[in-house]
C-alpha cells in the first residue's frame, strides 16, 4: 500500500526554478505531496500572502535586492504566522545567526538538503493549531457524481456537505456559516443563482464559486454582481483547490486587518474576534456558540466596537472593515 503523502503549501523566494525543484524532489522524498510558488520581488511576495495560505515560507538569501532578510520584514508587517527557512548556497556564519534573529526557523545549505524534510516536519507540528478545527463547506449540486467529485478535493483541506435542491440549500445556509459554498445554478427546484441572492442579504462576505454546464453570459454577468466566482463545469482541481485557498485566505486577511484596527482603536482580543466573525457572516447566537459565551455578552462586545470604532451602529464597523480588506 502507498503511503499517504501531506499536501504542503510552499511560497519560495528564489530566483532559480531549478533549484526550486531540487527542494521540492527532496520534500517528496519525505512523504510530502508539496506545491510551490516562487516570487523574486516583495510586490510579488506581498500579493502571494493576499492571495493564498501557506505552510511554509523558503527563502534564498543571495537574490540582488530581495532575499530572506526583505522577506522575513515583509512577514513582520503581516499577522500571518508562517515558518521561514532559509535555503542557500552559501552563507557566512554571520548572516546566518542574523537572519535567525529576524525570525528564521532555520538555516540550510542547497549541498544538504537532506534535512529539509525532517526541519520541515518540526516547524509544521509547532504551527498546527490544536484547538482550531477544519473548515466547513458547502457543496450545492444536483449531480451525485459531481457532488461526489467535489467532495474528494474539499476533503484534503476539510469537511463538506452535500445538497441537491435550492430547498435544502437556503436551510444550510441559514442554519449557519460556512467557509464557502460550491453552487451549481441548474438545481431540481430553482436557480442557485436565486439561492446566492438570499444568502447575500445576510451573509455577504461569504465566498461562493458558481458552477454551471453552460456558458451563459447572463448567468456569469448575475454570479458577477452577486459576488461570487464563477466557473464551467467540470472544473479542473488546480481551479477548485485555487478559490479553496482564496476562501481560507480571506479569514486571514480579516483577522489582519482587525489586527490593526485593535492597535488603531484599541480593541480587546475578544472584540477583534467578534468583529471577524462577524464580518464572516457569523450570526450573534453563532459567535457565542463559537467563542463558548451568551448572546448577551456578544452584544456588549458589539457595543463597545461601534463605540470605540465611531461607527453609528455595528454592521456600519463590519462593512468598514470588509471594504478595507476588499481594498
């Protein structure tokens, strides 16, 4: 029997695409399954952190003008928490003892890369966040097959479940929050387009991918303005695994930009969770179940926000924040 290899995420800064693949053969060999992105610029760094979720950030230290020094600063100015190793051909003992200072988990050598795999492994067990469980998602597909198919790729990066009218879709996404929604506009008893428009009346931020057999541009143009992605059917997993990582990474953007406004307004840690939540779509009674305390106490959080804040009322401090993430 094949073992089971892990997915790993991995953003190089290296200006070698050979050398990429030498780190990449390596992680293999250690029972990973990695994909890469490689950046040779900090404008191109800084919109792979908007843009997608990482395990683990390597990073060249000899690149003219941008190396690991420039990206463990640029990671600073984030709130993401993601390990950093510098790989590189040659490096003085000063430098190394530098970069770890800046934030290096570790110093390899290109000529070692032997022990990638195992340093690899300790920092991703020191990143996994016990407590915090995977995401929901929910796929809304009149197709068993397809639904099916859907469900084999969410599954490496957390649970699905599955439904198959417009009926069934508006109590799901009623019931409560999801981390995105896969919706196919033809559905047994309506449009799912009809589905996306309710949801977006109380759940506004909540990423959708539309699928659909035909290539109907007034079905695109509707998905457009409703917010959503929009995609043909059947969709290759490069695209689904793509609007997965977009979805996970709009958390982390809100959880950033809430970061600044706690030093801005000086919100608690508890108010900063509230409002990201909330800017997720997460109702009061779903905060509270979620943060393990009463409706009543959300509501003094929610209070004190819009006070601290000067919004006139809450949902005026969440739409603040949501644009500023939309940017």
């Amino acid at each position: 029997m094949r073992r089971k290899r892990h997915r790993l995420r991995v953003l190089y800064v290296e200006d070698s695409e050979d050398d990429v693949e030498l780190a990449l053969r390596q992680l293999r060999r250690s029972g990973y399954a990695p994909s890469a992105t490689r950046v040779e610029s900090a404008d191109a760094m800084h919109q792979a952190l908007r843009s997608g979720t990482w395990d683990i950030v390597l990073s060249d230290c000899g690149m003219p003008g941008f190396g690991a020094k420039e990206a463990l600063a640029l990671l600073r100015t984030t709130t993401l928490d993601v390990p950093v190793l510098v790989v590189s051909g040659t490096i003085s003992e000063e430098y190394a003892n530098s970069v770890i200072q800046a934030g290096a988990r570790a110093v390899l050598r290109k000529d070692a890369l032997t022990e990638l795999g195992p340093v690899v492994q300790r920092e991703l067990r020191r990143h996994v966040p016990i407590d915090e469980p995977r995401p929901d998602f929910l796929v809304v597909e009149d197709s068993k097959a397809y639904a099916r198919s859907l469900k084999r790729v969410i599954s490496h990066w957390g649970s699905a479940r599955v439904v198959h009218t417009a009926r069934d879709a508006e109590t799901a996404i009623l019931a409560r929050a999801w981390a995105a929604i896969f919706l196919d506009v033809g559905l047994p008893d309506g449009s799912g387009l009809d589905v996306l428009a309710r949801l977006r009346a109380f759940r506004p931020t909540t990423p959708v991918l539309v699928l659909t057999g035909d290539n109907d541009s007034e079905a695109i143009n509707r998905a457009c303005e409703l917010r959503a992605s929009f995609a043909m059917k059947p969709a290759s997993t490069s695209l689904l695994e793509a609007f997965i990582r977009s979805a996970a990474s709009l958390r982390q953007r809100l959880q950033g930009a809430a970061h600044r406004w706690r030093e801005l307004y000086a919100l608690s840690e508890a108010e900063q969770d509230v409002l990201v939540r909330s800017a997720l779509g997460e109702s009061r009674s779903e905060v509270a179940a979620a943060r393990h305390s009463s409706i009543l106490t959300v509501k003094k959080h929610c209070e004190r926000i819009v006070k601290k804040t000067g919004a006139h009322f809450f949902h005026e401090a969440v739409g603040r924040l949501v644009r500023e993430v939309a940017g």
